[in-house]
C-alpha cells in the first residue's frame, strides 16, 4: 500500500552529514525548508551514534514537512562508545523505531507520493547495501579484496559493520535486494519514482573515485538497471562524497552528500548545500 499526501513546495535531498563533525552540525542547524510544504529527502551517514541520528532526524522533522530517511553505513557501524550496541540487522531495526517515534518515514514503511511540482511520483526510500560486485573487469572478489589491503584503501565497514543474522555482507544485501524489489513491485502502478539509496545503484558515479578499489563498497551490480526497471524520475544517493547531476540512460543521478569538512570545503557551492530534486531546475 502507498501512502498518499497532497502538498507543495520542493522535494529536497541531503546525505553524508556526518554530525559527529562539530563544523558539519552547523550547517546541519542552518538548513531550513522555503515553503511549510518542503520534503527532505536524508540518504544516509547522518552520524554514528544512534542519539546523534535521533537528535538530526528530530530536528530536521520539527522543521520540514516530510523527512524521509534511509540508512548509510555509518548509521550501521557498532562503535565501542555507542551505548546502543545493537549489530547488523538489530540495531537497523532499531533505528528504524526510532524514526517511527518521531514521524520519519524509513524503508520499511508504506512509499509516500509526492504531488507538489513536478509529481506526482512515488518516493521509495531503499536499503540494499552492497555485496563487493563493484570491481575491475577479471578481479574476484578475493583478488580485489586483497589490492585493497595491499594498498592500505579498506572501508571501515569491514571492522564496524555486522551483518548478523546474515552470514556475511552479501547475504544480507542479497536479502535486501530480493525484499526491495518486491515492494517496488506492489507500489502505486503507473506512478514514475524518485529512488532514494545511500550507495549508488550502479557502478558508473563510482568511475571517478580516486582510489578505484574503495568502489566495492559502493553498491551492487543487482540494481544496475533499476532506474529503467522501476521507472526512475530521479535517483537520489550519496556515499562517494563527490556531489553532482549525472545523467544514466536519460535518467537524473543526483550525489547529495555533504561530506567531512575538509572536503565540501573544496566545493564551490554558495548557498544551501540542499539539492532540488522536484520540480526540475529549469523546467
């Protein structure tokens, strides 16, 4: 079932705030809807710490008319200091209530339909993380693996991020995927999609990465075409920290994220670091 709401104003996307850095929850303070009809699209990597996640996400509820969130890694890490210590599959459920508790909507709850301008369309918030398909032509899986540790690029996922009950990080994206797709499949027919993940959906926004072997953590070659499958308006991630408008098969791929301070230091980007997904710039 699809959830359906009227409204205005614009549907807005952010990713990558990573709040645990003083300087990025500054700008998280400062970012404030135009319109009491704005949506805020929140790709993942808010924080680590489960109450700095609940903290962000309550904020920016109080301030925007929608907030819908899907999970990055780093939501997904079991760090020592957490006093939630919840792993793998436990510990996103528990975020999952959380953001229940304070109005967010989340990958597991009913696709809400955006019908301001440039709607309407289903908005589908994903979760499928990643299961190292994302490599060089000719390199298994051990072979990229290993350049990675020879090269000193290992995603810390591999120390913070369980998968329990899953018995690895494939199993548990494979899972994912399979459950995804169902959902995707009983959505409202006839209404296009904004898809919403933190890794990208396929492979190409990672060509530009400048260390090629962290893409195994980017996402998996499973949805390499879902934008065409699913009827995609717009997709909507974050993850590279690199971000930009790139276009797939006439498709809209919009890289949301903030970033570490010393990288959207670098970016020339007056204004609000919100992206406009609907309506479209210009149309």
């Amino acid at each position: 079932m699809t959830a359906i709401e009227r409204t205005g104003g614009r549907l807005l996307a952010i990713s990558d705030l990573h709040i645990a850095h003083e300087e990025n929850r500054k700008v998280l303070d400062g970012l404030r809807p135009d319109s009491d009809d704005d949506w805020l699209l929140v790709a993942g990597d808010v924080g680590e710490f489960a109450a700095d996640v609940e903290w962000a996400l309550r904020l920016l509820k109080e301030r925007f008319s929608t907030v819908v969130w899907t999970p990055g890694n780093h939501e997904l890490w079991t760090l020592r200091d957490d006093p939630v210590q919840l792993r793998g599959e436990s510990r996103y459920r528990h975020l999952v209530e959380m953001c229940r508790r304070i109005g967010v909507i989340t990958p597991e709850d009913p696709y809400p339909v955006w019908t301001g301008p440039g709607g309407p369309v289903t908005v589908a918030p994903l979760f499928l993380l990643y299961d190292y398909s994302f490599r060089p032509a000719g390199l298994s899986q051990r072979e990229a693996m290993e350049w990675a540790h020879e090269t000193g690029v290992v995603c810390t996922d591999e120390f913070f991020l369980h998968p329990d009950p899953h018995p690895s990080r494939e199993a548990w994206c494979r899972a994912r995927v399979e459950e995804t797709e169902r959902r995707l499949a009983a959505r409202t027919p006839g209404v296009p999609t904004v898809l919403v993940n933190h890794f990208p959906l396929n492979a190409e926004p990672t060509r530009v990465l400048r260390h090629p072997q962290f893409a195994q953590w980017c996402g998996t070659e499973l949805t390499r075409d879902w934008h065409l499958r699913h009827d995609a308006r717009a997709v909507v991630y974050g993850h590279l920290h690199i971000p930009r408008t790139t276009w797939h098969d006439g498709v809209r791929f919009e890289e949301v994220s903030l970033g570490y301070p010393r990288e959207w230091r670098r970016w020339d980007r007056p204004g609000s670091p919100l992206r406009t997904v609907l309506p479209v710039r210009g149309a």
